[in-house]
C-alpha cells in the first residue's frame, strides 16, 4: 500500500481519534499567562517586554520577582472570578471552549453526554434544548452539504470563523473553506460535577486511539508510537520529531520544567494558598488526569511490547 496515495490506500478512509491532555494547574496558568492578562495591564506593570515571566531575572532580580509575585496573587484570583460573571462578554455559557478560566476543563470537555438519565439530569439542570443537542448530534444528522461551523465555540448563536485568513475575526455561521462537518455542537458541559463525571469521561477517554501528553510530547517514543499507530514511518515529515515548534512565552529548561514548572513558580514564590485555591476548584478535573495517565502508560506499555521499544539488540 501507498500511504501518500488516498487513491491506493484504503487507511484514508478511516479516522483516528487521538487526544492531548495536559495537568490541570499547568494548563489553567498557562493559559492565564498566554492571555488571560490584557495588553495594557501587562504594559503597565512590566513593561514592553513580550513576556511576563523572564526567566533571566526570574530570583535573581529580587524587584522584579516581587513585583511578579504581588501580581500573580492579586491577577489570578481576579482572573477565575471574572471570567464567570459575564462582565464585558467574557464569559457565557455557550462558550465554555474559549480562552478564559474555566474549572474542570478537561474533564467537563469529556464527561458530556447525549443519551439516557445523564443528559436529562445535564437538561434539566441547565434548561438546555433537548432538541438542539439531539439534532446536532452526528448519530442524527447528515453533513452531506459543506455548510456547518467551523469553529471551536459558540458566541450569541453566532460563530467564529477561524479558518478565515483574515486577521480581524468574523462572526458567521459559514467556513470559509467548507467543512464537511461540524466541530462544535452546544455545550451542556456546565453545572456540578461529581465523580460520576469522572467515571463518564474516563470511558469517553477509553474510546480514543491514542491518548498523549503533553508533558511527554517531547519524549522520542511519542512520535514512534503515534506513526506507528498511523501506520506511517517513523520518520516521515509530519512526524513529531520533525514538526514540533515552540509556542510557549516561557521555554523550559528541564523536564522537570516541562510537567511542574508553574506550580514549582508558585511554590517558591510563597503562593500557596493561590495553589491551593486552583487544585480545590479542579480537584475532580486532576482526579481525571491521574486516571487519564494510567490509560497513556498502559497504551505505551502495549505498544513497547509488540515493538520492543528501548530493548537493546
């Protein structure tokens, strides 16, 4: 078979469902520091410099440090407390998936559900319209015609179009290049979690091919394991090892860095209680990412098996 030719190979027919998870504390304030903080507040308080955290005067420059610790105990509180209330048009409950603070992210984009006694307790809870989930539903409705959003989340029944090459975002209900289908649906996501919700995303996470991440993204058995999974070689062009970029406003030094580095940030800082305060709110969302972890290492140990990967010959 030719895997470069959909003509020959009958692999691009199917599709492959992979997911990237994150720990909750370092995905929260990374998003917090990636733009959870406006221009102008970053302006006044440090400057022109494009990032916050400068890690060159970082506990070496004792002004500097100061001045990052009042801010973040004064900034990331405010931040969780005014991405809910609504103000400026921050926060609705149709937009969950956008870039402000959301608890339990991770596990409420998992826990969802479309049939049987947990949508209806999700309905009622939410006075959400049973018949806006059903029919959207890709069990329930047919993407024949390219017309469906092509977007990330919802705004005022409005979308973004974020395939647009134009820089200025555009509200519409089209995409501009035409998807076949869908890739938002309304959210019934909100409301109380419990840990029936971390039982439910843990089986909705089961059903993924791949499961990654992203503090093992680097790691070289990541790229082998998801082009095996691929059935692609190892060392074709898009293969991780050859496509990954850095988008980060800080670059990490170390691993340990790369799975710890903001709650370590916060530690030092004598930020505890700022800690504290995130772990309580996404508890349930870190009792998933311990479980998602398991299912990750259990992938990986299959894999290294039947390959037998890191054995010396």
């Amino acid at each position: 078979m030719d895997w470069q030719c959909s003509a020959f190979d009958p692999r691009w027919q199917e599709s492959l469902n992979i997911i990237v998870l994150r720990h909750p504390i370092e995905r929260h304030l990374s998003e917090f520091f990636f733009s959870g903080v406006t221009p102008a507040t970053k302006n006044k308080i440090f400057g022109k410099n494009r990032r916050i955290i400068q890690k060159d005067q970082l506990f070496l420059n004792k002004t500097y440090t100061n001045i990052l610790a009042r801010f973040i105990y004064e900034e990331v509180p405010r931040w969780m407390e005014y991405s809910k209330i609504g103000r400026k048009r921050k926060y609705k409950a149709t937009t969950m998936f956008a870039r402000w603070y959301q608890d339990n992210f991770q596990l409420r984009a998992l826990a969802g559900c479309s049939s049987g006694q947990c949508l209806m307790t999700k309905v009622t809870e939410q006075s959400i319209e049973l018949r806006s989930i059903h029919d959207l539903h890709p069990l329930n409705h047919s993407y024949i015609t390219p017309s469906a959003t092509c977007t990330h989340f919802f705004r005022e029944n409005s979308v973004y179009d974020v395939c647009s090459t134009s820089r200025k975002r555009k509200i519409t209900d089209q995409c501009s290049t035409g998807c076949d289908v869908p890739c938002s649906y309304p959210t019934i996501a909100e409301g109380s979690l419990d840990k029936r919700d971390v039982r439910h995303a843990i089986k909705s996470l089961q059903a993924f091919d791949v499961v990654l991440l992203m503090e093992h993204l680097l790691d070289d058995d990541q790229s082998a394991f998801l082009n095996d999974v691929m059935g692609v070689p190892r060392d074709v062009h898009f293969a991780l090892n050859n496509a990954r970029k850095m988008n980060a406003n800080v670059f990490k030094s170390n691993k340990r860095e790369v799975t710890h580095f903001y709650r370590d940030l916060f530690t030092k800082l004598n930020l505890q209680s700022v800690l504290l305060r995130l772990e309580e709110e996404n508890k349930l969302e870190i009792e998933f990412f311990n479980r998602a972890v398991d299912v990750h290492n259990q992938q990986m140990k299959l894999w290294k098996e039947e390959t037998g990967w890191g054995k010396i010959e």
